[in-house]
C-alpha cells in the first residue's frame, strides 16, 4: 500500500519550527521524530509577505482533516488586516458585524453569531460588554482584540470530537506565539497614527513584542503588547416615535474615548525532549467612555398630539399636522414644515462612563511516551465589564434659551435613508439654557461578570491497525459562572438639582449626517454633577441574575490513513448541570429603592441538567496529486443564552417610554440548539500555492428557543409607566420549540502569478430559514446572515514594495439587539473597499498606510416587520430607521523587527 500522498506531521513540523505559530510543537516535533521524511517530501513555508501568508492559509486547509480555513499573519505583529475581525471577513463564508467602528461579531456560513465560537489556543476566552443595553450573550467581542498580538486563527466549519463544543456555525480558534517558535531576541515595535474622515482627530497606536530564549532552546520568555487611545465618531440620523407616540426624526452623535489595552506573556521550558511546561496571560481592558447626543424634529405636530390624517391633534387647532403622508404602520414618512411656523425641538446628551476587561491565565503541560502523548491545561479566564454610571440632561422649549432653536424644511423618510433638507440646526452653548436638571431616572451602574476555570486532559496513542494509525482521547470540566447586577441612584431630597450649562460643555462635536456644529458635552462634569446629587446607590432586585454551570465532556477519536484517503471519526460526550439564582416576584414589601417593590427579599435558585452525545465524521480522499474531495458529517450544539436562563428579568420601566413595559421569566431547563451537518467539497490545488474550491453545506437546526407572550398580565406590581399606572404588564417566557435549516456553496480562488501579482476571491451562497416565532419581528431569517457574500483582493508585492486592495459584500441581513424595544433592523447591502501600500525601508524597518472604507459606505438600517408585529411601528414597514454616516479610516504607521 502507498503511503498517503499528504502527510500532515510533515506539514505541521515546518509550519511550528519555521513559522514561530501558536501550535504547542512538542507532540508535533515527536511525531516528525518518529516519521523521517526526505528533505524532497518537506515543503518550507517561511510566512514573509503577502503571498507567503496566503501559502500558509492554503496549506493549512489542504492537510487538514477537517473542513477548515485559516487566516496567517505576513511578519510578526503584520496581520492582514489590523481590525481582527475584517480579517475573519475575508474568509469563504464568514460575516463580520461592526459596532462602534470596529468588526466585533462573526457569523459563519448564514448561522447567528451567538453560534460561532471562539477560543484562544483551544479554551474559552469570557467577555461581557461596556453598554448596560447589551444583549447578554456568550458570543466573543473582537474589539477587545489587537491583531499585533496574534500568529493566526483557524476556521473549523465542521466538526470533529476533539474541539470544545459550543459553535453550530463553527468553531475560531485565535493562536498566539510561542518563544521557543521563534529567534533568541526576536523584537517588534510598530507606531501608527490613525485618522478618520468623520472626526477628524488623529489617535495613536503603540504595540511591541520581544522573545528571548537560551542557547540550548529549552527555555523562553515572550512579552507582548499593544495600546491605542481614540476617539471614534458616529453620526447620522435616527427615526422613532417620541414618547408622546409622535413622529419624529433625530438627528444623532455618538462619541466614544476607545482606550485599549493588551497584555500577553507565554513562558516555555523543555527540560527533555519528550517534557514541555508553559504558562500563558493574557490581559485585554478597553475603556468605552462615551457621549450621545440626539436632536428630536417632530415631523407630526408641534408637540401636541399624533394626528395621523394630516388634521390638528387634540388641543391643538392652532397647529396643523406638518405630515403629508404616513405609512400603514402610521408613521410619517413626508413632513414639511414651513419657515413661517417652525417647530420646537428638543436636544439631550447622554453621558456614560463604561468598561470592560478580560484576563485569562494559562498553565499547560505536554510530554511525548514511547506511542503515546500527553497534554494537560489548567486556567482561569475572567472577565468585568458593564456601565459604571450613566447621566442624561436635556433642552427644550420651555427653558430661558433655547426655545429660540426651532426647525423648518422637509423630513423625506420615504426611502432607506432619512433625508433633511432644511434649517441649519447646529447652535453653540450661549442658546442653551442657563440652567439644567439632571434625569434622574438614569443614574444607573451595571456591572456583569463572566468568569471561567477550567481543566482538560488529552492522551493521543499511536495505533497500527490497518488504516487506523491514532487514538485520541480526552476529558474537559468547567465551572462557568455569568453575573449581573444594577444599582440604581437614590438622591438626596435636600439637594438641588440645578447645574450651571456652562459648566457642563467644552469644546464643539457635530450632530447628524450633515455634522451641524453643537456643544461638545463634557462627560465627566455630566457625570460628577448627576453623582453630586445621589445619597447612595441601591440594589435592584429585578435586574439581578447569576448563571453556573458545570460542564463535563469526554471523548474519543480515530484518525486513519489509507492509500489515497484520510480522516477521522469519533464522539464527543458532554453533560451540564445548570443553576440560575435571582429574585423572584412574591409581593414582599420595597425597600428604599421603589422598583424593588413585589420582588422577593431572597434569591431563589433552580436547577436543572442535560447531556448528548455529538458524533462527528471527516474523510479525504486524494482523486489526484493535487486534486482532494473532502466529506464531513457530524452534530455540534450551542448553548441557550444567558438572557434565556435567568429567573426573570423586568424591561423597559422605569423609563421616558410607554408600552415596552415587560417581564421575562427565563429557565435554566432550556436544551441547547442542535444541529446535524455535513459537507461536501472539492478542492483543487495548483502551482506555487494556488487554489480552486468549491463547497456544499447543509445544517439542520433543532431546538430553537421561543419567546411566547402573554398581553395586560397581572404580576403584582403597578406599572407606574402607563398614562394610568395599573397592574398590567407583558410577561415572555421560553421554551424548546421548531427548528431550522442553512445550505449553501462556498467558491474560492487563490491565485498568485508569477510576476509578484496575485488574486484572492470568493463567493458564498447560505440560504437559511429559522422558525419566525423566534422573533419578535416574525422574520425568519437567523440574527446577522446574509444570503450572498463575496471578497475580491488583489494584490502585488516584491521585495521592497506591495500593495493590496481588497472589497468586501454582503446583502442584507437582520441586526437584533437592545433588546425588544430598540432592536430588530434590517441592515442594508454593504459593501466596503480597504487598500493597503507596504514599504519594506530595510530588512528590519517597513512603512504602511491603510485605508478602510475607501468608498466611504453609509450604514444603512430599516425596519422590515410587517405591520402590527410587535416591535415597535418605527421598525415595521420599511421606515427607514437608523442611518450613519460612512467614514474612511487612514492609518499610517512605521515598524522595526529584528
């Protein structure tokens, strides 16, 4: 029997010693030990530029047993994009979400983001978000994370027993570098500067690395890290009733001081040959301090009721509807107001102080037998974050100033984008009224935690049965545990609540897509002010909610290798045990916050359990020399989200709106989604590095989670938000219900040509349906999947120069978050250009100016329910809901290694 024409230890074994990647090489440098291979069979991949990256990409997924893509940085600290996750976006069938101007969530082959994984060198990485409206899910946020301190991440889109289960879309796993991988006294520093197009101010940006190891290379040190401090602009324009239930348009600012800060530290020592001990820590902080600033037009009658057949609303005969046309959810969709009767406006700002940090510690161990390994990790990773404290002060015409700002021209919401075409709406600080108020039903802090330790043993034995040739298994335990809290500002009745409006802004900021010149609010004053009031902070029992688990799981996998075929096959065994505590609604008396009154002065806690089993298939089969036909099969689950587990939680009371009033009873008894797969590809490799493929994938979805409603419900609690407070909520609960189905094709083409040019392309097809009674909005389509995507990149490069230029699309897909109330849009197509221009000064200086968004694209964002859903009447009918203001990003930096 001939051997197998690819041999993946081979690979591997250059791969780790001459790319310095984050594989743990010691059971790799053992296997090669045992395999000897003619210097003829070994292909050197030396990961330098462009193309080499792309090499390294190809060849991961060529000798992979599973269906896998990789993404591999040029250079040390050189990641193909320095937004990690718009590097995710260029490969096949990945989907990256941006909030705040950066990618932070990734969807894989049509599935929600919440059912992609993460990790980091194989283990969980916990991760909460700085904004108390969060949805509070167990997806990854890759802001948090600088590309310089990354070798790589891989793709699994199918599954295999020996991956941490958790991604039904797939599975990222983010590697970081190792000392003994790389040169004794291995240094990198890089400086850039960044600007943007929309706020024009320049931020800097640090990183650097070192590794050091001894003569013998049995031990190393690898420091890492990297810092940026910008300020990042959004403006645009939203569109929503006012809390009146009037139309209205607002246009907005969104400013956030984005401070970033990463640690990273490996140590290795390998006393033997067989023995390897490591520890690893990894700190991320990023401060998201952050102003809003929102002007609302009424597009409906000047503040005095909601006609909507174009006559004066009640008590107000003297001031006719500006709206000339509503659409069927009753929103108005074409306003005119005349400059002989402008309208009043009001302006607020929000000021919000936020924060979140994850930090991981790692210790492992890997030692090589006589036909077997083992490998060993044990760490803990932890994560805070939340809003520490919020403020919100408002304008209006009833004020000694500001009256005098008033609106007239035409509101066009007729399209997907909201168009204003009238008065110059920007005003300085002198038409801001003397004094101001603080609101104090804002003053809010909300801290979440997310923590988790965890353990895993794996033992791989060499067998020679037949074709079967390796037997890995394994054994993994967490305890995971997701926390939060809010408190709640009690003020102190002696005190006044009056501040002075100069005291309160400095400087200038611009307000809406056509960036009007306003006041620039100065958020710690907003904030000491708001705070200069409060008597104590109080817990809020109905916003309370901790999530444990336990989770074991085991497993067991066969790899076999035949004449012109390859894979694996196992199973992997999981079980969790699952405890959510909170308060619970008992009509126990208030204490002195009000809000708590009716929820129980002790936590209850209820407990309940699963387990499954998930198989998995992969096989290769090698039609040709360079011609491969790749099949997988197997089943991966995703856990309910921690916003489905807890007790019960109370939404939208008290605030300035009516109607969103409701509470959610969660339980811990929900099963995880569960999906069964496969794949089908043929992948064809040519020349120096090249690739043509195209893939096939199904994914059967069961288990959904369902929100069921209940309308006017009794819990014995008055809802003082109502125009008559009475006992009369919403009440949601979940359940396991429906299911639903992605297929799809992926097409790739990598091609390099000989004269230093080279063409990275591909399109994929993901045509899913999810069962619509999962939403609110009845669309059934899954969260952030688009039905076509595509990347084309070109590139060329030498020895001193390169330039690549790469466009990213997407159609539309569906954006929920913030909850019920404020989420549930439609994205619109997007599509962006990035360039980037390299110059290699020396061997060890190189220069490089990036552009992101060359084309500068709108975020675009509507509301696509029908008519009477339950989402609020701004997000049904196509009204055109929230739009930003496209900006391009240029950043230039210099950089030594050596």
């Amino acid at each position: 029997m001939r051997p197998s024409i690819f041999k993946k230890t081979v690979l591997a074994t250059n791969i780790a010693i001459l790319l310095g990647s984050a594989v743990s090489i010691s059971a790799v440098a053992a296997d090669a030990a045992a395999t000897t291979a003619a210097p003829e069979n070994i292909e050197k991949i030396e990961v330098r530029g462009i193309r080499a990256s792309n090499k390294a990409n190809i060849n991961e997924k060529r000798f992979s047993n599973a269906v896998v893509d990789a993404v591999t940085a040029e250079d040390i600290g050189k990641f193909p994009d320095s937004d990690v996750g718009q590097a995710l976006g260029r490969v096949p069938g990945v989907t990256v979400g941006r909030t705040f101007g950066q990618g932070s969530s990734v969807s894989i082959r049509g599935t929600d983001p919440l059912m992609t994984l993460t990790t980091l060198n194989g283990q969980n990485v916990a991760s909460t978000g700085w904004y108390d409206q969060m949805n509070v899910d167990r997806s990854f946020n890759y802001s948090m994370l600088p590309s310089e301190l990354i070798g790589g991440m891989e793709v699994y889109k199918s599954t295999q027993a020996n991956l941490v289960e958790g991604g039904i879309g797939g599975t990222v796993i983010v590697k970081t570098r190792k000392p003994l991988d790389m040169d004794a006294n291995s240094v990198f520093v890089s400086a850039k500067g960044e600007y943007g197009t929309v706020n024009e101010d320049v931020a800097p940006e640090l990183s650097g690395l070192y590794s050091w190891k001894n003569d013998d290379e049995t031990f190393g040190v690898l420091v890492a890290g990297s810092y940026i401090d910008r300020e990042y602009l959004r403006t645009g324009t939203e569109a929503d009733l006012d809390w009146g239930g009037r139309s209205s348009v607002q246009p907005s600012s969104f400013l956030q001081q984005q401070e970033r800060t990463a640690l990273d530290a490996t140590l290795q020592f390998r006393p033997t040959d067989n023995l390897e001990l490591g520890a690893h820590v990894l700190s991320l902080k990023l401060g998201a301090d952050s102003i809003g600033a929102n002007m609302y037009i009424e597009t409906d009658t000047n503040w005095a009721g909601a006609p909507k057949d174009g006559t004066a609303g009640p008590g107000n005969t003297a001031n006719p509807s500006a709206c000339k046309q509503f659409n069927a959810a009753g929103v108005c969709t074409l306003s005119v107001t005349p400059e002989n009767a402008p309208s009043d406006v009001f302006f607020q700002n929000w000021a919000r102080k936020g924060e979140m940090t994850s930090d991981t510690f790692e210790l492992n161990a890997d030692y090589k037998g006589d036909g077997f390994a083992i490998s060993g990790v044990a760490g803990k990773t932890k994560a805070e974050g939340g809003t520490q404290m919020s403020a919100n002060f408002g304008y209006g015409w009833w004020g000694d100033k500001f009256g005098q700002v008033k609106w007239a021209g035409t509101v066009d919401a007729t399209g997907k984008q909201v168009d204003i075409n009238g008065r110059d709406m920007g005003f300085t600080q002198d038409q801001l009224d003397t004094t101001v108020s603080t609101s104090t039903w804002t003053g809010i802090k909300g801290p979440n935690s997310d923590e988790e330790t965890y353990f895993q043993l794996d033992v791989d034995f060499d067998l020679d049965l037949g074709v079967i040739n390796k037997f890995e298994t394994g054994v993994r335990y967490t305890q995971h545990e997701f926390e939060k809290s809010e408190y709640r500002a009690i003020y102190d009745p002696t005190k006044t609540n009056e501040f002075k409006t100069s005291d309160l802004y400095s400087g200038t900021m611009k307000l809406g897509y056509d960036g009007w010149t306003i006041p620039k609010a100065d958020l710690d004053a907003m904030i000491n002010a708001t705070e200069s009031l409060v008597d104590q902070f109080a817990y809020s029992r109905s916003a309370y909610g901790l999530i444990e688990e336990d989770n074991l799981s085991m497993y067991g996998m066969f790899s076999f290798d035949g004449e012109g075929f390859r894979g694996n096959f196992g199973l992997r065994y999981i079980q969790t045990d699952v405890t959510s505590s909170g308060h619970v609604i008992d009509n126990s008396p208030a204490d002195i916050l009000a809000v708590n009154q009716g929820w129980s002065e002790e936590l209850h806690s209820v407990k309940d359990s699963y387990s499954d089993v998930l198989p998995s298939f992969n096989i290769s089969f090698d039609l040709a020399q360079d011609l491969i036909l790749r099949m997988s099969a197997g089943q991966a689950i995703t856990r309910p989200n921690y916003d489905n587990l807890f007790l019960a939680t109370l939404t939208g009371f008290p605030d300035d709106r009516k109607g969103n009033e409701a509470l959610t009873k969660g339980t811990p008894g929900l099963k995880p989604m569960k999906s069964s797969q496969a794949d089908l590809s043929l992948e064809y490799y040519y020349g120096d590095g090249n690739l043509v493929s195209a893939t096939y994938f199904i994914k059967d979805i069961s288990n959904f989670i369902v929100a069921s409603s209940e309308f006017n419900q009794s819990i014995g609690i008055i809802n003082n938000d109502l125009e008559v407070p009475a006992d009369s909520w919403t009440v949601n609960t979940y359940e396991n219900a429906g299911g639903g189905e992605i297929d799809g094709v992926e097409l790739q083409l990598n091609h390099a040509f000989d004269n230093g040019f080279g063409v990275n392309a591909n399109y994929t097809y993901a045509d899913g349906s999810a069962p619509s009674e999962v939403y609110t909005d009845n669309i059934g389509m899954f969260t952030e999947s688009s039905k076509h995507s595509a990347n084309l990149v070109g590139y060329w490069e030498n020895d001193d120069f390169s330039a690549r230029a790469a466009y990213n699309w997407r159609s539309e897909y569906m954006v929920r978050e913030y909850g019920k109330y404020y989420g549930n849009r439609m994205h619109d197509a997007f599509g962006t250009l990035d360039v980037t221009l390299g110059w290699n000064v020396t061997e060890a200086i190189a220069l490089r100016l990036e552009i992101v968004n060359l084309t500068a694209e709108d975020d675009v964002q509507y509301g696509a329910a029908g008519v009477g859903t339950e989402v609020k009447p701004a997000l049904q009918d196509d009204f055109p809901a929230w739009s930003f203001k496209g900006e391009t990003t240029y950043k230039l930096g210099a950089s030594f290694v050596f």
